[in-house]
C-alpha cells in the first residue's frame, strides 16, 4: 500500500510540475546543465566569485581540487481528481572535482542518499533509497586579458545507478554554456543548456537557464540572488511547461580552504499549471585545496 501510495504521488507531481519536481527540484539545480557547486569554482578567490545554485564560466586553477558534501530539502503539495497529497523530499550529495590543466575543471557527483514522505487522502509513507551519479565537465573558452570576463563550456552524463523510485531509468545527457564577468565587489553570471534524457520514462528534453548576482559583503562572506528556470514540452499537459524560480543565498568562507553554503528557493512563476513545491533549500561545505 505505501508503495502505490508513494507511485500515486509521483506521477501526480510529474504532471503537475514536471520531471525532478518531487525528486529534485533544488537540488537539480545545482549546476543546472551538471555544474559543480559555486564553492568550487570559486576556490581562493574573492567569495563573490560563482553561485550557489546555478553554473559559471569560472575553473579551478591547474592542480588543485575539491570536495564537499550538500544536504538538500523541498516541501510542497499536489493535487489531481484522484488525490491531494503533501510530500516532503530530501538528498544528500557528495562531490569531488579536480582541474588537471589550465581552464578544465573535471568531476564527479553521487546522490548516497534520498528520501520522500508523503501524507494525503490516501494514507501516508516514507520511502527512502540511494540515487544516480553524475560526471561533469567544464571547460573555460575565452578569458578576457583583464581576467573580469569569462566564457565556458560544459556538459556532464547521468549515470543511472540509483534504487527504484530514486534513479533515473536510463542514462542523461547535459551540455551548454555560461558566461561570468567580475566588478569591484559584484559578480554577474548566466547559463543555458539542455538535459537530455534517453528513456521516455524519465521527462522531456528540458531547456535550462539562469542568471546570477553575487555581492561581496565582507571578505569572507558573500551574498547573492538567483533566477533559474527550465521549460520543455509536456505531452501530459499538451502544452509547453515553464518554471522560474527565485534563491537567494550566502556563501561564508573559514580560513583559507573551506566554504560554508546555504540557499532557499523559491518558485516565481510556473505555467500552465501551479508549482507542486512551495520551497527548497540547501546547505553544504566545501574543502578546496
């Protein structure tokens, strides 16, 4: 019964809000095109440097790496002519990444951990299990003489290695691109690319964008706000699915070495129908050497 319980509220939320509504849909946004948290590439640089949720065209300097872990948390609600539910999601991610030569920064990412509780007319339940793993690419084109404006490319392959319920079906594809320029204290990013998956079961081709704004408040701490969003063709919904979402967040730095993360998300705007989730958040610590 907890089983088609938690298979009823999945597909409810996948019609409502998408492909990774109820599996990811802050933490699918870390690196919205397979990026690697802001803490990487921001390494000893001024904190202002890369955001929290979305991608950047910054890379690690050659030799150096890092590691972290991130905690992500959603909660939201669903409804259909069958049922309404609420349902609260969290994910633990570990990362490692490495930049073997100037302007390319490599990774890998694993999801060791997952779990959903839902409560609705139909009963209750929890379920919990270990998700995909993702490796990732990122490659600085162009880099301004000044240093203040970048341009990279990046693509990453989702390897579908989870439990059922918590992994994709069938392998993933991302590419795209992004663009970072500095200012004094201000840091100005874009993205855009597109997540391809191979087996229909796991969602559409979906667009992803964003564009961000990281402020140095203090030597060690920066601030900053977030736009992301994604849209793709539903078939279930005949019409074309659009989500923008807000996240503001704060980046601390502790010595040297460590990067201290933490984010919330907010949904802006979702069409043709309402967000299934009414926020997310992320925390995380980052070692970079």
């Amino acid at each position: 019964m907890r089983k088609q319980i938690w298979r009823t509220v999945t597909v409810m939320a996948a019609v409502t809000a998408g492909p990774l509504a109820v599996a990811d849909p802050a933490a699918a946004q870390i690196g919205a095109i397979g990026g690697a948290p802001g803490a990487v590439a921001t390494g000893a640089e001024a904190t202002a440097g890369a955001p929290i949720f979305g991608e950047s065209a910054l890379v690690m300097p050659k030799g150096s790496w890092a590691a972290g872990a991130y905690a992500g948390y959603t909660s939201g609600s669903v409804q259909s002519a069958v049922a309404s539910a609420d349902f609260s999601f969290t994910q633990v991610m570990m990362a490692g990444f490495y930049s073997p030569v100037d302007r390319l920064t490599l990774g890998a990412m694993i999801f060791p951990y997952a779990s959903v509780e839902v409560e609705s007319g139909l009963g209750g339940g929890e379920e919990s299990g270990r998700g995909d793993a993702q490796i990732y690419a990122k490659y600085q084109l162009w880099n301004s003489t000044d240093g203040r404006t970048s341009i990279a490319g990046a693509g990453s392959i989702g390897l579908p290695i989870g439990d059922d319920d918590f992994g994709a079906e069938g392998a993933s594809f991302g590419v795209g691109g992004a663009v970072s320029h500095a200012l004094d204290r201000i840091s100005l990013h874009g993205s855009l690319g597109v997540a391809i998956p191979t087996d229909e079961i796991d969602g559409e081709t979906t667009l992803n964008f964003g564009s961000a704004l990281m402020y140095a408040a203090l030597p060690t701490l920066s601030l900053g706000i977030e736009l992301l969003g994604s849209t793709f063709s539903s078939d279930q919904l005949d019409d074309r699915f659009t989500s923008i979402d807000l996240a503001p967040g704060a980046r601390l730095r502790v010595g040297d070495r460590v990067f201290l993360d933490a984010g919330i998300l907010f949904n802006a705007s979702t069409t043709p129908v309402e967000s299934a989730f009414d926020y997310a958040f992320l925390v995380g610590a980052t070692v970079t050497r």
